[in-house]
C-alpha cells in the first residue's frame, strides 16, 4: 500500500503538498497538482482513508479477542494470520490492533482476558464470542463505554453488535446432514459427537448440532442420531476405547458427525479396518484435518475462510471508524465443501 510520503517522493515534492492536494486546500500550482493526482490515480491510493486520518489526528485502536491455538487446535492459527496481515496494512494509515487472547476451553480465561480489552479503552473490539453467557454480560459494558464491537466466526445472538463476519453455522450443519443422508443407508445410526459439556453456551456448535438434527427432521427419516458426549480428546488411548465400545454397542452405526475442527482426532484413533465402513464428516481446512481427507479417513469436510475473515474483518473496521463507512449486520463467508480430490484447491488458511 503505497503512502504520503511515497507519493511524495515520487512527485519529487513534500508530503505537505501532497497533503494539501488531498485536501484541496489550495497553494499549489496546477502542474504540480495534476502531477500528483496522476500518481494518485496510477496507485489507486485511499485518499478517504488518509485524508480523515489525518484530519482525526489520532491513532485509530483496534483490539482483537480470538482464542489461542496449539499443535491439537489449531484452526484459530489461519484468523490470527490474517489479523497480521490487516495490521501490517492499516499501520500504515495510523490504525494500531492490539492482540488478546484466550484459552477456548476456560471461561474463566475469556472473562479475563475480555475484561483486559475494555481497561485498554480500544476504539473498536473485533473478538470471537465463545462463550455467549459471559460474552451477554460483558458486551453490556461495551454498549455502556461506547465501544463498537464486531463478531467473528460466531454469530452470537442478542447483543449490539455492529456487524458479524463469518460462516452460517446453521446452515454449514443443515448441509452437513444432507451430505450424511447421501452417504449412508436406510434405518442406520449416526453418532453426534458432542465434546463440550455447556453445549448451549457455545453458539456455533451448538447451531451446526441443530442444523444437522434439523435436515433430519424437515426429512422425517429413518436414520437415528445418536448424542454421543466426549469429555477428553487430548487423551488417544482412552478416546479411541470409548469410540471402540460406542460402536460395538451400536452396530448400526455408518456415520460420525464432528461439529468442530477436531475430526482428525477422532479419525485418527478408530480401527483402520472399521473406518473404511463409516463416513466421517467434519469441519474446517486444518492440516491435520486435510491429511485424513486424502487418507480417506474422512469423507467431508465443511470448510471457510478464515484467515481472510479475520483480515477484511480489520479493514472493514478500520473503513468505519476513519471513514464512517457503514458496516453489513451480516457478511457471510462461502460454505465450502473439501473432498479428497479439491483440499489442495481450498482457501482456509490463505
């Protein structure tokens, strides 16, 4: 993103008087401005954006609240990436982005953390509502210091949010059904793994829960869904005899419904000889994920993109706080299928 000073440079002027051209202030000859608008046009230069920067004064200070990621969870990696990115493009037209984050298996950390962001008196908040009772709680605080804030990935519902930007998980579960039914026989059974205990507090797993029981339900079918709760995935050992004695118990069993980005631990520890009979399917482009895609070890995955989430999420937040741009209640990213044969084409981490 070329800048002022670059432009000025070019011009072979100051960047006062590239200013003043922005501006229209005046004080500069016509050869000299036409000089200047000409490289303007050439770069396809924001002049809104600077020009109500600078005319602000001030330094726009964006704060993003987004879970951590580790080597077993790794799909919040890709929205951190592009975050990055944003923050290295928006420096550069005096916008700064402040990095909170959380351990998305503690509340306690959330709250934490959440509370963190609103000491820092930020002028927005793009952040990930994990958890929805204490994300209710605290966004009243938001509301109350004027502080606009953005969803990402979860649309959370009941709250004053200007805008969310990501995946319809209801309709991403709706889609997974439909994919499930194709898959699999008449009168079989379905395993719906549910690996959070406060199912009803986490927004987007429990919206792709209830997507996939609805496709089943607006069907009336004969296929029976099995809730199936898991409280340790990082222990293999133990996750792979309970997934064993499941289906010895439910021999009806053909498909297994993961509505995160943890399908590879699942598929990872079944019996190599069982999983050739049952279709998995889960969510999210992560690595892990991909390599049990093209092992055929998982059948689908619904994938989005969230690394370009996260950076059009801080441009566009950064449009509204300089530029008064309004924002979409809702931008809704693409529903993707992965297979084995486009994985290598898809868009999650770029």
């Amino acid at each position: 993103m070329i800048t002022i000073n670059d432009i000025a440079k070019e011009a072979k002027v100051s960047a006062g008087t590239v200013d003043r051209v922005i501006h229209k202030r005046g004080g500069v000859s016509k050869k000299t401005e036409a000089k200047i608008k000409s490289i303007i046009a050439k770069h396809d230069f924001q002049i809104n954006a600077i020009a109500s920067s600078l005319a602000l004064n001030k330094r726009v200070q964006i704060a993003v609240l987004i879970p951590d990621y580790d080597a077993e969870n790794t799909f919040w990696k890709s929205p951190m990436m592009g975050i990055l990115k944003a923050k290295e493009e928006v420096k550069k037209i005096g916008a700064s982005v402040s990095y909170f984050s959380f351990n998305q298996f503690d509340e306690a950390s959330y709250v934490r953390q959440f509370k963190e962001v609103i000491a820092a008196k930020p002028d927005a908040l793009l952040l990930a509502p994990l958890f929805g009772s204490a994300t209710k709680v605290l966004a009243k605080e938001l509301d109350n210091k004027e502080i606009p804030y953005v969803f990402l990935n979860i649309n959370l519902e009941g709250c004053n949010n200007l805008s969310f930007i990501g995946q319809d998980s209801y309709m991403s579960g709706f889609l997974a059904g439909k994919l499930m039914r194709l898959s699999i026989n008449d009168k079989s059974a379905i395993a719906v793994m549910q690996t959070r205990a406060n199912l009803d507090n986490n927004h987007a797993i429990y919206k792709r829960i209830k997507g996939f029981e609805d496709y089943f339900k607006a069907n009336k079918d004969t296929v029976s869904l099995l809730n199936i709760n898991i409280a340790d995935l990082e222990n293999a050992a133990a996750l792979a005899e309970k997934l064993e004695a499941m289906l010895v118990e439910n021999p009806k069993i053909e498909g297994v419904y993961v509505p995160n980005s943890r399908v590879s631990s699942f598929a990872n520890v079944i019996n190599s000889s069982k999983i050739s009979e049952l279709v998995l399917i889960g969510f999210d482009g992560t690595e892990e994920n991909v390599s049990c895609l093209e092992n055929e070890k998982v059948a689908f995955l619904i994938s989005q993109q969230p690394f370009k989430e996260a950076y059009e999420a801080i441009k566009l937040m950064v449009d509204f706080l300089v530029d008064q741009k309004t924002l979409e209640e809702r931008i809704y990213s693409p529903i993707e299928i992965l297979t084995k044969e486009n994985a290598q084409f898809s868009k999650h981490s770029k």
